[in-house]
C-alpha cells in the first residue's frame, strides 16, 4: 500500500500516511523495503532525534543539499526545512519519511502547528507521500486523532503495524526446525512475536537450552529492555522501573504495586498506559467500562521477562554471573511461564478472528478466577477455558462450578457454552483448530 501511493502520488498529490507500531517490530525495515530499495522513488529520510532543533537543521540542510542536489538552502527552522521540501515537490515528486515523529514535542512543539498551516497551504499542489513514523501508539494517536491537535485527521492513511501473531512465530520455528511446544512458550515470553526479537532467537544454538545464548555477556537480551525505554522515561526510569519489576514479580492491583514501590504510582501508571504502552489494564470481562476493578499488566512478554528475571538480577549481572541468573530462571520459569502460556492462548484464540470479545474473569472478591472467555455475540456461543501447564492439572467440573457467576452476570444462559483446559500438551493442537482463515499471503488474491 506504502508502494502504490507514492507511485500514484503525481495524480492524486499530497498524501499523508502515519505508521505506528512499538519498537523493533520493523517500522524502520518496512519503509526501507517500501522506498529504498526501489531506486527510482525519490526518497528522503528524516529522523528525529532528541538534539536541538539548530542541530537537526544542520543535520538535515546537509542531507538536502547532498541528497537532492541543491545549493544555496542554509534553513535556520524545522518550517524552512518543511517548507523548501513542499515547495520542491511541486516540481518533483518525492516521498518525504519524518522518524520518531512523537519527538517533535520534546524539539519544537510549535512545529505541529506549521506543519498544519504548510500541509494545507501545499498539498493540492505538492506531489509528496509523506510519512509520519512513530514508535507511540497513543501519542501518535493523539496527535492526529484528538480534536484539541493540530493536525487532526490530517493523515489519508494510518497503519498500525504491530508484532508477528502466533501462526507466523510457529512459521519461523518450523523452518528454523525447532519447532516444539515448550520451546514455543520460551519464545513467546522472549519475543512475544517482535521481529528483531525472533531474528535473534533464530541465530541460537538450537541444540542447546536458549536461555544459554539468552543469558549470557554476548547476549543483545541482556540490555534490551535499557536500549528500549530509558530514553523514552527520562530521569525517572527507576520509579517507572520500580513499578513494572512489581508488576512482573505478580503485584497487579494497585494497592500491591504502591505497597512494592513505596511511594505514589498514579500519574506512573497513567502514563505508563497512555504515553507509553507498555502496560495495559485488564478488568473482568463481565465488568462496565467504569468498573474500579482492575489489574495492571505489561502487556509486552518480552519486558514481562526481563524485568523478571534480567532486571532483578543487575546485581549478578555486574559480576558476570550469568549462572546465577540461569539458575533463578531454571527454578522460577515454570510458574513465570503459566502466566504467560494463558496470553499465548488468548492470542492464538484472537488471531482466528472466531470471537469479538476475549478476557478473564474474576468476581468482586477475586475468586472464581477464570483464565480465559472468549465469546462470539453473533453466532451467540463462548468458549470458557482453564490454562494449565500441566493437562493433569485440569479439572472441567471445578472449572464449570466457578463460570456460574460468570454465566449469570454476563447473561450467558441462552448461549452454546464450551468448557476447555489449555495445556503445553495440546498447544499444537489448539493452534491447528484455531488456526486462522486468512493469512496475509491471501491479500490481493481471490478468495
């Protein structure tokens, strides 16, 4: 889609796409294929780092006058910059990629404000694609989407890419030949279906355990989950990480998470959600969009485990006992990777696009806890489930004793109830059964 709207940018003029997706799920790897490796688009690379907007001037004059050829263009704002490539697209047709677009807030805020009065001033004469990549879904959002912005519903296109579903991780595994049902858990709580994730996953020593090149001084694990939030938190990562150690450790509630860290966590957890998704809220599945009862999640698996298991060993790590940290997962994965085996299956349950509402349940007190519901309201039936390592472990009647309540509050009475223990023993399985009707090799194809 990226292709054919630059192709076509010189009947249609400007076009405005934004592209959203967290990061290492590949933004940056999209567009290089989409732009780059064609030679004949005329393409030009923008990316926002967090300097000063008279540095990123420089930065980018430099690259105009190389990559495009001109003399002469000495822009002393970000809006000269903008305004020159609007003007040269008048007369060239270009695809212009801005970067961690959100950044601008932290450069020139002011900027939003230009880019709307010089988009609207130049884009039925201007033959430019321009892209807005950003790796914040909710700020992005914002900024296009909110009535009090600037640039609301400026944009002609919003893609959201988002990380590999669990069809297209088996995919990668069974090429790679190391497909099994354990090792699939290890490399969703690795990867969570992150690409650059899984890419390095494929590297791996396939006959030995992956938590030996996982855990290890080599290892690009070890300070992942550094690389990919400190600069987004600024100063105050240690409380934004004292909060998400709690949350990995099983302090869900907020009054267990402020008992862990100590001292206030609500603006935290606000922003944790909303600016910066890594965190997500679950409440019972039955519950009203303004229930108070509520468990916070990182909803990445990938930082799930790191936070777990990397972060509260930088002690051992400092001292290059990484044996140490193999042991600490050796003896506490099989419990950390229950949780985490109940959100492999919810995904493999949305990824066959056979229900349009999935969660868990809990009543007021916290009991009848139930892994997973997954309902369909049209064809009026839902599947209720129990999630265990171990399909020794599952008991149908006690699971059939707590959806009672379950049943009741959500009106479930009339619908086609089917009761399912999920293990490790019939992940494959399962993934068979639900495997999805469309894969994204039918797109364009009939069907």
């Amino acid at each position: 889609q990226l292709k054919l709207i630059s192709e076509n940018i010189t009947s249609t003029y400007g076009q405005l796409s934004v592209v959203v997706g967290k990061r290492r799920v590949g933004k940056t790897r999209l567009l290089k294929e989409a732009f780059f490796n064609n030679h004949k688009a005329n393409t030009l690379y923008l990316f926002i780092s967090r300097k000063s907007e008279s540095t990123l001037v420089r930065e980018f004059g430099e690259l105009i006058e190389t990559q495009l050829d001109t003399k002469f263009f000495h822009p002393i704002s970000l809006r000269d910059v903008l305004e020159f490539l609007l003007d040269y697209s008048k007369n060239t047709p270009m695809t212009l990629v801005i970067d961690e677009f959100q950044d601008i807030q932290r450069v020139n805020p002011s900027l939003f404000s230009d880019l709307q009065n010089l988009w609207d001033s130049h884009k039925s004469e201007s033959m430019m694609h321009l892209v807005c990549c950003g790796s914040m879904y909710n700020m992005m959002t914002k900024i296009f989407k909110d009535a009090d912005e600037p640039l609301l519903n400026r944009d002609d296109q919003f893609f959201h890419i988002k990380a590999l579903k669990p069809s297209y991780i088996k995919d990668v595994m069974t090429d790679t030949g190391v497909f099994n049902p354990h090792r699939m858990l290890e490399w969703w709580c690795l990867s969570g279906g992150i690409p650059k994730y899984l890419e390095w996953l494929s590297h791996t020593n396939h006959q030995a355990s992956v938590f030996e090149y996982a855990i290890s001084s080599s290892s690009p694990f070890m300070k992942e989950g550094l690389h990919r939030l400190v600069e987004d938190f600024g100063a105050e990562h240690p409380h934004y990480f004292d909060i998400l150690s709690a949350i990995a450790r099983g302090k869900t509630s907020r009054a267990e998470i402020m008992n862990f860290v100590g001292t206030g966590i609500d603006v935290h957890l606000e922003r944790l959600e909303k600016n910066y998704n890594v965190i997500t809220t679950h409440k019972p599945i039955s519950s009203k969009a303004t229930s108070r009862d509520s468990r916070f999640a990182i909803e990445d698996p990938f930082l799930n485990f790191w936070f777990k298991f990397i972060h509260a060993n930088a002690s051992a790590i400092e001292m290059d006992n990484y044996d140490y940290i193999k042991a600490h997962i050796q003896r506490n994965f099989t419990t950390f990777s229950g949780r985490q085996l109940e959100g492999l299956f919810k995904a493999i349950l949305a990824e066959s696009n056979q229900f349009n509402r999935i969660g868990g349940y809990w009543n007021s007190k916290g009991q009848d806890e139930i892994d997973i519901v997954a309902v369909n309201e049209l064809a009026k039936t839902v599947l209720i489930a129990e999630v265990k390592r171990n399909a020794n472990k599952y008991d149908v009647n006690t699971l059939i004793a707590k959806s009672h309540s379950l049943i009741t509050k959500m009106k479930l009475s009339t619908y086609n109830i089917t009761y399912r223990g999920f293990s490790l023993d019939n992940l494959d399985a399962v993934m068979t059964e639900f495997a999805p009707n469309t894969r994204l090799t039918n797109i364009g194809q009939d069907s």
